[in-house]
C-alpha cells in the first residue's frame, strides 16, 4: 500500500477498473506522499484532504453501483492555480485573486471529471502565470527552480505526490518544468484542449498541457481532454483522437529525425551541446541534421512580442487597479508590454504563417524535429523560473510537442524535446515511444 503512490496513471486506472485497487486508497496513498514530501517541495496552492477522500469514496460507490467508470475512474489529477474548479478556489498565484472562488468548472476540468477522474487539488503557479516565481522548489534539488510557470504541477508529479497534472504553456511553462523535473510533459496543438475557464494572458499562444509519468500516461489523459469547444476562438473541429492505440503499433520503417539546433542553440549550456551531439551519434541514419532559412531566427523574437503585447492587454485591467498588489517585475513586464507598437505586433502574428510553412517542409521529409527542452538543468536558485527559449518558438508555432526524460547532465535531468505538425498528436506521440524504447534498448 506504500508504494501506491508510485503508479503511473495509466496503471493505476487499470487497476481501479479491474477492481484490483480503490480509487480511496489511491488518494490515500497520494496524501500520504504529500504529507511526507511537500513540506519541502511546497507545490500545493489549495489542498483539502478530507474533501479529495470524499471524492475518492464517492467514485468507488459509483462502481460498486455499476456506473460507467471512465478511462480516468479514481485517477488523482492536480489542477494548475489558474484553471478554474467550482468546489475549490482559484487563485493565480496573486493576492489579488486570493480566496477566489469559480461558480463553475473549466471545459478542461469538466471533462476530467467526465472521464472518472478525482481532481486532488490547485497546484502552485508562477505570479498571473509569468515569470515571478512562486514557493515551489525542484523536487530532484531544492536550491533549484522546478521552473515555470507550471511549477507546483510538474514538482507534484516528479515528486511522487500525484499521477498526472495540467498546465499551461504561453511560451514554455509546461515542457520547461517537465525538463527540470525529470518527468514527461506534453504541450499539444493550440486548440486541441479548450481553454474555457483558464486565466487568459495571450489568446494567440495559451495552450493547455499535461503532465505524467510515462507516455501511455500522457495519451491517455490528452486523449480525455481533446474536443471542440464553440467558447473558445482557437479549438478545432475533428474526429476524437485515439492516442492510446498508436503507441502500441510498431513502425514498419523507423522514424526520421530531424535535429535543428533552433535560434536558441546559442544560450544552451556547453554541456547541452555536449549531449545533444552525442545523442544525434547515437541515432546515426535515424537522425539528420538540419538547417533552416534565415528568416526563422526571428521565430523567438516574434513570440516574445505577442506575448508580451497580449498579456498587457489581457491584465491590463490588473495593472490598472491593483497595480500595488503587482510584484515589480510584474508591473515592469505589464508596463513594457504596452509600449509594443502594432506594427510589431501585427508582423509578429502575420508572419507565423509564413514561417510555419518552412516547418511544414521539413515534416514532410521527417517524423519529428528533436532538439533541447531547455538551455540545460534547472538553474540554480529560485529568483528565476529559467529560460523559455528553446520552447516559445514552438508554442508560437501553435505545434505539438513533448519532453522526455532521457539525459542527465551532473545529476541533474535535461529533457528531450520532439515537436510534430499542427494536429497530429498521435503521430507524435508514437514516434516519441518509438525513440524511448530504442535509446532504452
């Protein structure tokens, strides 16, 4: 019974739906960890344990009754601080919004609870979802950022404290702290999961995310959020995405990768380079370096400009009443934000077309782009949530991508980031459990 805390989700889940394992003792067993590790880690912005229990006991009933159990019946999930859950407070990391209390789900929440699943608790997020951080530290060393802005969401799953969690990405605030942690992350297509309830700061970037401990984890919990939402702008209409199956097909040829070192090879660490460059050796003929015209180097210069000139205009309201409630270097980032001419801005979201379609090229030559998840380990110190910039070129791109957890550079993990073409998902995913599986063998 100890060591429940240690299933991964798609495990765990199997179990409960087979009667071999109560969705009660599973958040018994998660509090538990909890109570042991978090006084540490501190990745918790709301937890009512009574409350999670009841939730759990409650789901059992609904099986032992003969309801239909879902593909998440009984699972834990823990919900990042700025989606919103009608029976706990969503808070964003601000005193502004302390206490707040949503009268209703998020589109994402309520499709959690759809699926069976038992939402544990809010996780802790960076300041709004930017750059401040908040009091979570990095499971695999305190003195570490767990990064951001995702923080309490990827330190509860590497730390043992809960299977599976959200978050969300603006620039790279899911598959950074999934690097940091040593966990897999997966950032989907911009639209796959609906944002309806979420804290919005750039409604061109904003994309909800995943957290687990193995990719079957990540698909199946991808698989239960993905739908077409009217509320919001940017979701899709399309079939329901099987995540699950792909992962267990085989390739008839082994896939193709591509390495490109991004814009962002410059600020990777040396021994980033180091690594990387022994990992493309290791993949030999399954994996070619590539280069890109010119004209995509400017790809992280553009996210930072919509991202910026869309978070003050979404807080902009925030910095207009409750300015002295603001950290400083939040005020200053509003601040900067507003000065973004629209010429800037306009050539940013005008030119994302344009350079997506040299994206587009190289993925109908190769299965998946491979290259860093950060510039390296989580820096040290906790001032910084650390740098985004091998993820935001991505996230304006509004492509699919995933972290893995396959390098370690002096203890410390460095994930490997695969990203694939606007929606297809499955394809990625399977090409990601292609390449574990053969650096594993």
């Amino acid at each position: 019974m100890t060591d429940l805390f240690q299933l991964a989700a798609y495990e765990a889940a199997r179990r409960i739906r087979n009667g071999e394992l109560s969705a009660y003792a599973l958040m018994r067993a998660c509090l538990e960890r909890i109570e042991a590790v978090d006084p540490q880690i501190q990745a918790w912005a709301f937890l009512d344990p009574e409350h999670a229990l009841a939730m759990a006991a409650e789901a059992d009933a609904r099986q032992r009754d003969g309801a239909a159990c879902g593909p998440l019946h009984g699972v834990p999930v823990a919900i990042k601080d700025i989606i919103d859950t009608e029976d706990m407070p969503t808070q964003c990391g601000s005193p502004i919004f302390a206490a707040r209390q949503p009268l209703e789900d998020a589109a994402c929440v309520a499709a959690l609870r759809a699926a069976g699943a038992v939402i544990i608790g809010k996780s802790v997020t960076t300041e709004l979802a930017s750059l401040t951080p908040g009091k979570t530290r990095n499971p695999r060393d305190l003195e570490r950022t767990p990064g951001g802005s995702s923080s309490g969401s990827a330190a509860a799953v590497a730390s043992g404290m809960v299977p599976l969690a959200l978050g969300t990405q603006t620039a790279g605030s899911v598959i950074r702290p999934a690097s940091f942690c040593g966990i897999f992350g997966f950032k989907p297509t911009l639209g796959f999961i609906s944002r309806t309830g979420v804290l919005m700061q750039s409604h061109t970037l904003d994309t909800v995310g995943v957290y687990g401990r193995s990719l079957q984890d990540i698909a199946l919990i991808a698989e239960c959020l993905s739908g077409w939402d009217g509320r919001d702008e940017v979701s899709y209409r399309r079939a329901q995405q099987n995540l699950l199956a792909p992962l267990e097909q085989d390739f008839a040829q082994p896939p193709r990768l591509a390495f490109w070192r991004t814009p962002a090879w410059p600020l990777a660490e040396p021994a980033t380079h180091d690594a990387f460059a022994e990992l493309v050796e290791e993949l030999g003929e399954h994996c070619r370096t590539i280069e890109l015209p010119a004209a995509c180097d400017a790809l992280p210069t553009h996210q930072g400009i919509i991202q910026s000139a869309e978070n003050a205009a979404w807080y902009g309201d925030i910095y207009d009443r409750y300015s002295d409630s603001l950290s400083p270097a939040m005020r200053e980032r509003l601040a900067k934000g507003m000065q973004e001419g629209a010429r800037s801005y306009l050539e940013a979201l005008t030119a994302r077309a344009r350079l997506y379609r040299h994206m587009a090229e190289v993925f109908e030559r190769f299965d998946a782009v491979i290259c860093p998840a950060a510039p390296g380990p989580a820096p040290k110190g906790l001032e910084t949530t650390g740098n985004p910039i091998f993820n935001a070129l991505w996230t304006y791109l509004g492509v699919p991508a995933v972290t893995l957890p396959l390098m370690e550079i002096d203890g410390m993990p460095v994930g490997v980031q695969l990203v694939g073409p606007r929606r297809d998902e499955a394809h990625l995913l399977r090409t990601a459990n292609w390449l574990v599986k053969h650096l594993s063998a």
